[in-house]
C-alpha cells in the first residue's frame, strides 16, 4: 500500500512532457514523409537533403546545451564538457564532405579528435567532480533518454544500414534509396531522443540546484531555530 497520494504537479508535468516530445516525433516523421516525396529518385535522403540538415541541427542544437551548461553550472562541468565533446565532434562528422571539399581531405578528423582531446582534457583535470557527476547523472531520466539515443544511431542505425542486409532483403533488387530512407530515417529518431535527452539535462540541472538550494536554506532554518 501507498502511504501517500501521487504527486500531482509531477504528473501533469510527465503528461506535458509526453505531449511535446510525441508531437516531435510526429512532425519528425512528416518531415521524413515529406522528404521522401519531394526528392529525386537516387537522391532521397542524400549527402544534401533536407533529413541532413535537421541531423546537424538536432546535434548543434545539443551542443549548445551542454557547452551553456558547462559555462554556468559550476557543479556539473567535467560532465558538461565531455557530452558537450561528443555531440559536438558528433556534428563535425556530419560536415564531412563540406570539410573535405572545402578545406582539405580529413578535415573533419582533425576537428572532431581535437574537440575530443579537449574535452578529456578537461574531465582529466576534474577527475573525482566527474565521477561524482555521472554516478548522479545514472539515476536522471536524461541518462535513459540519451543511452537510447546513442545506441539507436550509433550502433543499431549502423549495423540496420548495411547493404549487405538489405541485399538480403530485397532478394537480388537492391535499392539504394531503399536502405538510405530507412537507415537516415532511423538515425534521425536517434537525433531526436538525444534532443531531447539534452532538454531533460537541464531539467536534472535544474532539480540539482533546487535541492541543493532547499538544503541551504534548510540548514539556515536549523540555525535560526538553534539561535
């Protein structure tokens, strides 16, 4: 038996939140309606499509959170600048070919490790605040969101976009476009989930400073009552 009522304020906040993060799924997959309708055949979902474009976005988008985080938030910034690090160099993959073709081939390589080196730098240098950080971070929901995230785009997309699966699939008719629309179709639902793990991870932010402040004045209260 419950010894309490549920709390109403955080149900009406998880409704909230299921309503908008399910209309971004939705309009994601519109999106993905759309495109495939208005590209070329042998184009759909290319190096140029609008599905690309909203990857890269979906990454920045991410980025930003996390190096605002790590700018701000003192309490939580080894953690910041390495998921900062990782979205980032993440983004910078998806310039490849602009990098390659308008810098120089392997562009994006160096950009991507440099930001990675500099991240790890920096966790290095707050080793034991990091640690402290994730064992706290493992227990949020953005950590369940953004584990989902990566292991959709970075590891099932990949291994889900082989050719030699889909040769299988299609018995001797492979297409091309076939495989790109369902593997960029997929990789983007992963860009979603890790959008939104990065809105969570502000709200965790958020609810660290809450009770970190609620403890303050707790201990303030005690002292005044001592007095």
């Amino acid at each position: 038996m419950y010894s309490s009522l549920p709390d109403k304020g955080n149900f009406k906040k998880n409704i909230i939140k299921f309503l908008v993060y399910g209309s971004v799924v939705y309009l994601t997959s519109e999106l993905l309606r759309y495109s495939a309708m208005d590209e070329m055949l042998g184009r759909k979902f290319s190096e140029d499509s609008a599905v690309e474009y909203l990857q890269s976005l979906a990454l920045l988008f991410c980025s930003i959170i996390y190096i605002w985080t790590y700018r701000n938030i003192e309490s939580v910034k080894p953690l910041s600048i390495g998921l900062f690090g990782f979205h980032f160099a993440s983004f910078i993959r998806e310039q490849d070919a602009f990098l390659d073709e308008y810098l120089f081939d392997g562009a994006w390589q160096t950009f991507a490790f440099g930001v990675l080196i500099f991240a790890i730098a920096k966790i290095a240098l707050n080793w034991k605040l990091f640690l402290t950080n994730v064992s706290t971070f493992t227990h949020s929901t953005a950590y369940g969101i953004l584990l989902s995230g990566i292991l959709t785009t970075y590891i099932f997309a990949r291994l889900y976009g082989r050719k030699i699966f889909w040769a299988v699939v299609m018995e001797g008719q492979y297409m091309r476009d076939v495989k790109n629309v369902s593997e960029e179709s997929l990789e983007l639902y992963g860009y979603v989930l890790l959008m939104i793990a990065s809105f969570e991870y502000l709200l965790f932010i958020r609810s660290l400073s809450g009770n970190h402040l609620s403890g303050l004045n707790h201990n303030k209260n005690l002292e005044n009552i001592s007095n």
